[in-house]
C-alpha cells in the first residue's frame, strides 16, 4: 500500500476538488490508502458520498486553515502543527505517509515543507519541478519557483535530481538534461550557468546525457527530458507559457465564431479542438514536486478541478512507487564519489 496524505483545505475550492479527486485517483489506484486532514463540517459530509474513499481514508480533524494570500512567515506562525497543510506534510516525516500532496498557498506549502522536513544532505536549496507538455509528450523543468537566483552548484544538484525524477515518472533509464540559456553557444549566458555546464559535463554521469545550452522556445519543442534553471526565469516562463496558451485559445474561440462556415467548421473540428485544450490546461497537466526535501511533497494547482487533483496524486503515487528520492540520493553519493581524488599506494593498501 501506498499511503498518501491530502491537505483538505488547500487551493481555491477545498476539499470540494480534493476529496472528488481523491476518489478518482483511487480508481486508476487500489493500492492506495488516504490520511485526509481538514475541517470535520465540510469534509465529512463530502466523504461519506464517496463510501469507497471512505473505507480507505482515515480523517483526522484540522480547524486552521492556511489561506492562498497569506505570507509564509505569517502561515508558519499561525499553522505550525496546527493547520490541515502542516499536518500532511507531518504525516510524511512521522512515517505515517509516503507523500503528501497540497493545492495551496505555494509560498507557505514550501516554508512548511522544508520546516518540517528539511533539505537532503549535499543538497542546499530545493526546487520545484513541473511537468510540460511538449511537441514529443512531456518534459520536466525546474525549478519554477522555490530558489529564485541559483549558483553553479544549485544548478548542478537541479539537474541531477530533476535526472533522478525523469527516471520515475518516465521510466527513462538516462534522460537528457539541458540548461535554459539565450542561446545555444558555450561563451553565452551568466557565468553561473556557464560553470554549471562545465561542472556537470565533467562530472560525466551515468544517469543523465548532458545535452548543452538550451533556450526558451526548445522547451515546448521537447528537445531535453529535462530543462535546469533557477526559480525566477523558471516562473516566468512556467507563467508565460499558462498565458500563451490562455490567449490562443481565446484567439480561437473568436476566429471560429466569426462567421457561419467558421461555426460550421468548429463543428467538424471540435473533438481536435478539446483534445488540445486538454493537452494545454494547466490545470490538468497538474502536479509540481518539491525536491531535495527528506519527503516527497506534490503542490496542485490551486485552482484545479477534480480531474487535476487526481492527476497531481498520481504524479505523487508514481514518486513512491519508483523510489524517487532513493535515486536522488544515490546520484549525489555517485557524483560525490567521482569528485573524490583516485586513493593513492598508502590509502589503497
């Protein structure tokens, strides 16, 4: 079994989203159980429509809830081993879940989770990771919001754990790793991300294929498995590509209303239409993975629909059951042991 925590409370909607998405992942999932942490008067209700959920959820009642505006400080003041979002991510470092998944406020879901679970050894900052859809299927990016500004080494420990996470949610056996950069060329780009391809070309692992240099416009083209950069351009284009998609799809939502033959066309064109508003919605390719933590936690989409929370638990079930954080952690012990200088006649005898 696989045991998932769920912070009832988080993202727009509550545990009107969660507790139906919840029974949606358990579906694609027997092998699942719940720990549900929210407000007993709005969650109880809701649980008991779904009997099936029911029979494998514990719930455990939370009154405090962190609000989506509210500061990380001011959340770790006020829902410190209090709040239905603390609770979840508890639940991970007690051994009671294998991970926990939120759609909360980012911001305090990341102050709690490395509060409560702290970094891995070796690893200085965490970073979140989202999946995007690309030309060639999906690739991973990170980090899209939780280190803004990163150093060469950052960069390096990004790629090797966003290596380590291609390999359990894609089952690659050495995915491509590529540093977002203005161009393509070894002498472009800030110093920091130029050292960061030295460093991670010669350290020559043998879980990642170090593509090089990448720019903006190779994400959606899939060219990597994996696209390393910091948090602050990470964001800005994770934004970016949200609102493109947003306004293609009302520039064609107006080109196929303009005239009658257009409205007919849409007719014979609408299945292709839904298909890629499905591929495009944020809120459906859902689950972003905080990593470098000792836990595995999922961040959902705060405004997500039922069907975009079970998409983020199943991004979280496939983290546990291919032993995500195991693999990062083996990465940096290998990466750790080539650096290491050959052991001379004395120490080798």
């Amino acid at each position: 079994m696989i045991r998932i925590s769920l912070d009832a409370m988080g993202g727009d909607f509550g545990p009107q989203v969660v507790i139906p998405g919840a029974a949606k992942a358990l579906d694609r999932h027997p092998d699942v159980t719940f720990l549900l942490f929210g407000q007993k008067a709005l969650c109880e209700p809701l649980l008991a429509k779904y009997p099936k959920l029911a029979a494998k959820t514990v719930f455990h009642d939370c009154d405090v809830a962190i609000t989506m505006d509210e500061k990380p400080s001011a959340a770790l003041r006020r829902g410190r081993h209090v709040s239905s979002m603390w609770r979840a991510i508890d639940a991970v470092k007690s051994g009671d879940a294998d991970v926990a998944v939120s759609a909360g406020n980012t911001g305090a879901l990341m102050a709690m989770a490395v509060f409560c679970l702290r970094t891995m050894a070796g690893i200085e900052r965490p970073a979140i990771a989202g999946i995007w859809p690309t030309l060639r299927g999906e690739s991973i990016v990170l980090d899209i919001g939780a280190t803004i500004g990163a150093d060469a080494r950052q960069l390096l420990d990004f790629a090797l754990m966003g290596g380590a996470m291609a390999r359990s949610l894609f089952e690659i056996e050495r995915p491509t790793v590529g540093l977002l950069n203005v161009g393509v060329e070894e002498v472009k780009g800030q110093e920091e991300v130029r050292e960061a391809g030295r460093m991670i070309r010669e350290a020559n692992l043998s879980t990642i294929a170090y593509h090089g240099f990448v720019e903006g416009n190779d994400i959606g083209r899939g060219v990597v498995d994996v696209v390393v950069t910091e948090g602050f351009t990470g964001n800005i284009a994770l934004k970016t590509a949200e609102g493109t998609a947003k306004q293609m799809a009302e520039l064609l939502r107006s080109a196929m209303s303009r005239t009658l033959m257009s409205k007919i066309g849409y007719l014979f064109a609408k299945g292709a239409f839904d298909r890629l508003r499905e591929k495009m919605d944020p809120r459906k390719v859902n689950g972003g993975v905080f990593l470098g933590l000792n836990g595995i936690v999922i961040k959902s989409h705060g405004g997500t629909d039922a069907e975009g929370y079970a998409s983020a638990i199943d991004v979280g079930y496939d983290m546990v059951r291919n032993q995500l954080n195991d693999k990062i952690l083996q990465d940096l012990k290998d990466y750790h042991a080539r650096r290491l200088p050959p052991a001379g006649p004395e120490e080798a005898a």
